[in-house]
C-alpha cells in the first residue's frame, strides 16, 4: 500500500493556508520543504523552556540543552550511519558545509597545480567555493560533464582524474534536473585513483537512506530546511582521518583547547569545526526532523514520491510544446521544464495566482541552463505531502496559461 499524504498533511499547517483565496499547492519542496508541527512544537518547547547556550554551563537549563542537541548528532550519525558521532559537524547548511571542506581541506591538501572535480551539473555551492580554491591555490577546476537527458558521463573520469586530482564534488541528486547521480560507482572509481569524494546530498537525504560507511563517501554535506527541518542548521559528515588533519576553518571560542597571546591549542573533533555560539536550537530542531522522517520511513517517501513522479511526467508529456530538462533514467520528484513560447517568469507568476508555488530562474545552476542554452525553466518539486490533486490542478494551470499564449 503507497503511503497516503492525507495522513500526514494535518502537521504541515501551511498546506492549508490559502493564498489569493485560493488553497496553497507547494511545489518549491526541492528549495526549502515545510516544517511539521512535531518540529516547530520542539523549538517552541525549547525556547520556553529551556534555552541556554550550550557546552558552557553548569546549570540546569544549559544541561539540557547540551544534551538536546548533543543528542541531535547522535540522531544525525544514526541517520546516516557514520562510524562516530565526532564525525558530524554542524553547520549553518549545506553552502557552509562545503566552505568548510573548500577552506580547510583546501588549505591542507590543495597547491599549485592541483586539481578539482565538479560535476557540470553542480549547484552553485559546490562549485564557487572550489573555484575561489582554485583561484587561490593556482589549481584548476576540472568539470565532469552530463549528456542532454542530464545523467552524468561517468566514463569521463578515467581522462579527467590525473595524480594532480586532490578532491572530487558532486551532487548525489540534482536540483534542477533531477537526476539521481551513481555515486557508489563515482566513489568506488575516484578511490581507485585515490581521490578522496565529497557528497553533496542537499537534494537526497530527504529521499534517499544515506548510508556514508556503505557509499565509503569521504564529506557528504546537507542541509535542515530541505529535510522539513529548520532553517539555518546543517551538516558536515566527514571522515575522522581528513577531519583530524584539516585545521579549523574559523576561530572562536569551543573550538579551542587552551588560548594564551603567544599560541592557541585547538579542540577535540567536532567542536575544532564549531567556533562560537552554535545553532543548537535548530540544530534539536534538525533531530526532530529525523525522527518525523524516520518515523514514516524514508522508503515509504521515496515510493510514492515515484508515484508523483510518474504521474506529473506521463501529464506533462501531453502537453504540446513543452519540454522537460532532465529525462534521466533514475530521477526524483524534480520536474523543470519550459513551454515554448512561455517565459518561464510568466508561467511561474500566472502559476502563482492560481494558488501554485513552483519555481523559476536558474535554480543556482546556471552551468546547466548554458549546457541547454536556455536562461531557466519553471521547476516543480514534489514532496510525500503533495497529492495526486494537486498535481492534476497544476496540470490545468499550466492549461490555462498555455490557452493565454495561444500556445
Ligand atoms: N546543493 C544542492 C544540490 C542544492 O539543491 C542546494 C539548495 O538548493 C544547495 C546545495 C545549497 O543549500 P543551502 O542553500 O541550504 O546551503
């Protein structure tokens, strides 16, 4: 039996707002999911309760916030089954967590000469960070590209990979394509030439099980808004030997052992990577999030998210004139597409009044628009809270401003 979203919309009171008088049908889920009440009732709870910064205090009300969010790495390492809890930084997100990794690792293990892999159909935070890397380092970026159905060209790696390769990125599933990436096979092949692979699996954890000791990934990056989780609160998964060698990214304080004017000493992982007050109360929030997902099971999400899947691609086929970017064999519930004769902001604010949030531009991936030659396409993104209902009434909308056009 697929999973059915009408038990579970309840806790998204959002879905049931109205906007213009009409009812709100969310299909932005790949830029930011909403947050169910079991998450937002936990910061509440935690900001009138018992909010007090952590790991410095001795009294009651910072112990249990320690403890909360200490218990959210705990959360988090299960989550993706990584070997230690010290192996899980929190960051502000998914674009910090690959500054982190760019920055630190960069500076340990990158020189001139170098080089840097990217994956051509990277979102803009995996790939501006290695290039100012690169810029820095006098090292080259190194693009892995993807053929026009938008899967990546994977064979492309034996000629790109040289013994000057530091480091690879790349997406696990892409933003504005869609496409799930082989990341094991990517992994297993860069580790061949003994280059270490970073995970950008902002577009996956929340459909996906992550298992990084399994994938033998070496960074995998996310963040909490995508995970119907809170804004602001993210993670850096990274290997215990690369995170023991790398220096701290930011100074402040916890992230030191002792500081006198002469030298500073720098504390145990994982607080070398948390300099100052953290977001530990989004970062409880982030646990909760977990245990809202697991507790419904990400399979059971990612099944009828197919389902989505299928059923919006076999509409939009229909539809004279429009193309879909992103036909991969293996994608998730990201459709972007573009009617011609449409600009892509026409269809997404006339989608707009009709009550229908998806979204238009370049999706951060403007390297992808260029391979396509287009400026951006309209993309909607659908999440285990999203009906069959819904789909069907963006299918009319889309109807409609087609008949506007006289397209
Ligand atoms: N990587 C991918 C694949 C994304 O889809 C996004 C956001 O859309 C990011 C990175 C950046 O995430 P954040 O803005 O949460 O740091």
């Amino acid at each position: 039996m697929s999973l059915d979203p009408h038990k579970y919309r309840q806790d998204f009171p959002i879905l049931s707002e109205k906007v213009y008088g009409k009812s709100l049908v969310y299909f932005d889920n790949a830029a930011t999911t909403q947050t169910p009440t079991q998450v937002t009732d936990v910061l509440v709870e935690y900001y009138n309760k018992y909010n007090s910064n952590i790991h410095r205090g001795v009294h009651y009300l910072s112990n249990k916030s320690t403890e909360g969010a200490e218990n959210a790495r705990l959360k988090v390492q299960k989550f993706i089954n990584a070997a230690h809890s010290h192996e899980v930084i929190f960051t502000a997100g998914t674009t910090e967590s690959i500054n982190l990794v760019a920055n630190s690792f960069g500076e340990c293990y990158v020189s001139e000469g170098d080089e840097v892999i990217v994956s051509e159909m990277e979102h803009h935070s995996n790939i501006v960070p290695w290039q100012m890397l690169c810029q820095r380092k006098k090292a080259t970026l190194k693009v892995l590209p993807f053929n026009d159905k938008g899967e990546l060209m994977t064979e492309k790696l034996e000629d790109l990979i040289t013994d000057r390769t530091k480091i690879l990125a790349v997406n696990h599933i892409s933003n504005s394509l869609g496409t799930i990436n082989p990341i094991k096979e990517i992994i297993d092949f860069a580790h061949s030439k003994n280059v270490p692979v970073l995970i950008d699996a902002a577009q996956s954890v929340q459909h996906k099980k992550i298992d990084v000791q399994a994938l033998d990934a070496d960074f995998l990056v996310f963040s909490g808004h995508k995970l119907y989780g809170p804004t602001g609160v993210g993670v850096l998964y990274g290997k215990e030997k690369y995170l023991n060698e790398m220096p701290p990214w930011q100074g402040g304080g916890e992230m030191i052992k002792e500081v006198t004017f002469e030298k500073t000493t720098y504390n145990e992982l994982p607080f070398k990577f948390e300099a100052g007050t953290p977001n530990y109360i989004d970062t409880i929030g982030l646990g909760a999030a977990i245990d809202y997902v697991e507790a419904i099971g990400l399979d059971e999400i990612d099944a009828y998210e197919q389902e989505l899947l299928a059923y919006a691609t076999a509409k939009f086929e229909s539809i004279p004139n429009l193309r879909i970017y992103g036909t991969a064999k293996n994608k998730t519930s990201v459709i972007s597409f573009l009617v011609e004769g449409i600009h892509f902001y026409d269809m997404g604010m006339l989608l707009d009044q009709m009550g229908i949030a998806v979204r238009t531009g370049t999706h951060c991936t403007e390297p992808v628009m260029q391979h396509f030659g287009i400026d951006g396409t309209v993309r909607a993104s659908f999440a285990f809270y999203n009906t069959k209902e819904e789909i069907d009434a963006l299918f009319a909308g889309i109807e409609k401003v087609c008949k506007m056009f006289a397209v």
